[in-house]
C-alpha cells in the first residue's frame, strides 16, 4: 500500500515524513486487527475493535513517544 500526503494549504507547513510515518503506524494496527478478525460492522464489534487498536497505539506510544488514536475513532 503506497500512501500520498498533499498539503494543499500554504498557512500551516506541515512535514510529510514524521506524518507519513505516524499514518503508517497507525494504517497497519488498523489491518492487524482485521487481520485477526476484528471488525466494526456493528457499534459492538467496533468497540471492541477500538479498543484493541487503543491498546497497542498506547502500548507503542510509551516505547517510541507518539501520540496515536485508533483509525476507526468517531466510528460510531
């Protein structure tokens, strides 16, 4: 999967690497609990989906700093 970030105001600069891989970390947690059967077809099975993609932002934000909200945030 290829990502493309386009900044298409002037006002604010915005740094496309640290985004870009911020996004990447997030786009791949998101497919990881697809991948192990989560969904979020439903406001139940999104919550539980939620909260796992929570758990390992939260986890890997304390080894690396960052500060990352699950994909699927104001799904429901």
């Amino acid at each position: 999967m290829s990502l493309v970030i386009r900044n298409l105001q002037r006002v604010i600069p915005v740094r496309r690497g640290p985004l870009r891989r911020k996004m990447e970390i997030v786009t791949a947690t998101h497919g990881l609990c697809h991948l192990l059967g989560f969904t979020h077809r439903s406001e139940a099975e999104w919550q539980k989906m939620y909260c796992q993609e929570k758990q390992v932002l939260e986890e890997l934000g304390r080894r690396t700093g960052a500060r990352l909200q699950p994909l699927s945030r104001g799904l429901f």
